[in-house]
C-alpha cells in the first residue's frame, strides 16, 4: 500500500489541520486506497474529521506560557509545568517507537521549517527513523503569507530546504500573494516552489442567491484572540438595532474560546435582544451556517476569508493591528476591492447601512485560483505513481 505522512504541529489556531483535512480529503476521491498517517502535536484535532486508511498519531503538545521553560502539553491540561526537555524527549521517543517500522512515499511538513524552528531536532528525529521508499519525496506545504517570530532564522530554512526537501508547495495564487513578498530568501528556492492555488474546505457547497437566508455570521476561527472583533461587532448591533431586527445573527466564538469570554458574550446578547434573534452557534455548525448566510463578519484568517470567497459570502473584515499576516492579506483583498475593511464599530455600523452598495454580490467572479485541496491532492497522487 502507497504511504503518505502528514506532520503537523499547531499551538495557535485551527489554519493549519484544516488545509491538511482538505487536503487529505481531495485526495481521498482520487486514491482511496492509499494509507495516510498524520502525526500531529498542538491542539487537539478533536474536530479533524474522520478519513478511511488514516491513522492519527498525537504528540504531547507544546504551548509555551513563559520565558523560563515551562509548557503546557496539550490535550492533557494536568501536565501543565512540565519542563521543555521532558516534553520534548517524550515527543521524540513516540516518533522512534511507532516509525521504526513505517515506510513512506511522500513526507508533507506542513509549515515547517517557516515556522516552529524549535522542533527542528524532533524533525532530525523523525527523518531518520522514518524510512522513504525508494524514490520517495519530502514536501513542505505552506499559506500565502509567512510570519516570522523572534527565533525565526532564514539559514535554518535554506540548510533543512537544500539538504532534504524535494518541492514547496505554496497553497497561494502567485498573482495575488507570492512567498517572496513575506519571505525575501524565497528568491533563492525558486526552483523548488509550486503554487496550488487557495485551499479550502473541499466539502462547501453554495446555496443558490434565492436559497440565501436573511443572515449574518460573526466569526473569529479557532477562537483564541476572536473577543475583540466579537465585542466589536456588538457595539455596533447595540447602535443599530434595526439591523438586529431584519436579519438573524448567528456568532461563532471557535472551539478554543474561553469560557469567560463566552459568559460576557452571552451577556451582552441578552442586554441587546428584544425582538431580535442573536446566537452563539457551536463549531460544528458553521460550514452550514456560511453555506445559505447573506454576508459575513470576520477576521482576516486564511482558511475563513477563502472559503467564504469559494461559496460567494461577501465579508466585512477585521484586521487585528498585531496580525501582520491577517492585515497584510485585509489590505490586499480590500485594494482589490473583495473585501471591506473595518477597524471599529463606526465602521461596522456604516458598512452594515450600506451593504448593499459597497459589498460584492455573492456570484461576482474571483480574480484567483481557489482549487489547491485538488490541485495538491494531484501532486501527491502523481508523487506516489
């Protein structure tokens, strides 16, 4: 049976296992047959969906809290205060436990060695207990647009990309964003890149304009740094509550939010609502949500923006000042004129008035390529033969 490994780490955010979900999931229609192994550390994939032939492997997680060592290792919240050593160690032991005996065809790292440098022994690790066919290739998937934290280090990124990677594969549309404009050094692995196009979730189906209902979804991802944009917006229905009487309002505060945040969410419903329908919706119901809703409201997360782009939901953004991937992507797509930026509840408050002048309509044609799930689940297919 052909083998494909999937390394994914991720201690903020939903981004990265929903590409590799989509991923896996166009690759599914095309080679049923093939095994996949992700192994994964970070977040809990509790919401990764579930795959024939595919085997999850989860690593203790890495979350740092503080400068001085200590973690929390999630999904086991009692191991909070655990130094890094121990929890690096037992990551790297698990890898030379369950590979010893793993053959693979394909390798995709996803994100690294952009990102999470300070795994890069645990990579060694994992290279060199885990055997490639013959012939077998290394891939590195990426967003659009790279961040670079205050350990990144360039020579890191062009030593592991020269020595063991075969292809980078940029799940962008060079005409929109290319890798060199966030990542200069890019200039050097041209050979190596290929852009797929965006990817998103590869199960949304648009409803048709008729079928639309008369609704706003209020969205911040995976949760972790949504309160601003939440409390946000809710300043705004609280000064224009004719709004709140027109159209139902359905908020999606992610899986990871705080339930604190969730208290004061509901809270401040309760002090806006009269006559007016305003919900906190659970994770599991926004592909349905954004599917038959009128417009969104949102951060400038890849995964949300495309995916509304891909079922035709006109979106109000906002652009977190400490995000410079999410404002770099706001302020593109809004100079294309895709998107309308707001950075308060004024903003809201106006562009909600006038929604149907400024937004684009919900079948306007996108000047980019949003068939990456395919387009990567092709390459791998071919890579495997």
């Amino acid at each position: 049976m052909k083998q494909i490994l999937f390394y994914v780490n991720s201690h903020f955010g939903l981004g990265h296992f929903k590409r590799i979900d989509s991923i896996i999931g166009e690759l599914r229609r095309i080679r049923p047959r093939v095994g996949i192994v992700v192994l994964h550390g970070g977040l809990s994939t509790s919401l990764f969906r579930g795959h024939d032939n595919l085997e999850a492997i989860q690593l203790p997680g890495l979350s740092y809290q503080s400068c001085d060592g200590l973690v929390s290792s999630a999904p086991k919240p009692t191991q909070i205060g655990r130094s890094l050593d121990a929890v690096h160690s037992e990551r790297q032991n698990i890898i030379k436990t369950v590979f010893r005996k793993k053959r693979f065809d394909v390798i995709v790292l996803e994100y690294f060695p952009f990102s999470k440098q300070h795994l890069i022994n645990e990579v060694h690790t994992l290279l060199s207990h885990v055997e490639l066919q013959a012939n077998g290739k290394i891939i590195v998937s990426l967003r659009d647009i790279i961040t670079r934290d205050n350990v990144f280090n360039p020579e890191v990124v062009r030593d592991f990309i020269d020595k063991y990677v075969d292809w980078v594969l940029v799940h962008s549309d060079e005409r929109i964003f290319q890798l060199a404009e966030s990542y200069p050094e890019a200039t050097a692995l041209i050979s190596k890149l290929i852009y797929t196009g965006f990817i998103v979730d590869d199960r949304l189906v648009p409803a048709m304009r008729e079928n639309r209902n008369d609704t706003l979804v209020i969205s911040v991802g995976g949760g972790y740094d949504g309160a601003p944009l939440i409390h946000m917006t809710l300043d705004a229905l609280e000064r224009y509550k004719e709004f709140a009487h027109l159209f139902g309002i359905q908020i999606f505060p992610g899986p990871y939010a705080q339930a604190n945040d969730l208290k004061e969410y509901q809270t401040r419903i309760n002090e806006i609502q009269s006559d007016t329908c305003i919900n906190i919706s659970g994770y599991n119901d926004y592909r349905e949500a954004i599917e038959s809703c009128t417009f969104s409201i949102s951060m400038s997360g890849y995964n949300t923006t495309y995916e509304l782009f891909s079922i035709g939901v006109p979106q109000i953004i906002m652009s977190p000042r400490n995000r410079c991937e999410q404002t770099l992507r706001a302020n593109r797509l809004c100079d294309l004129g895709l998107v309308n930026i707001a950075q308060n509840a004024d903003d809201i408050v106006h562009l909600l008035k006038v929604r149907n002048d400024v937004l684009p309509p919900c079948d306007a044609t996108l000047p980019f390529n949003i068939n990456g799930s395919r387009v990567t689940a092709d390459i791998l297919s071919d890579l495997i033969g």
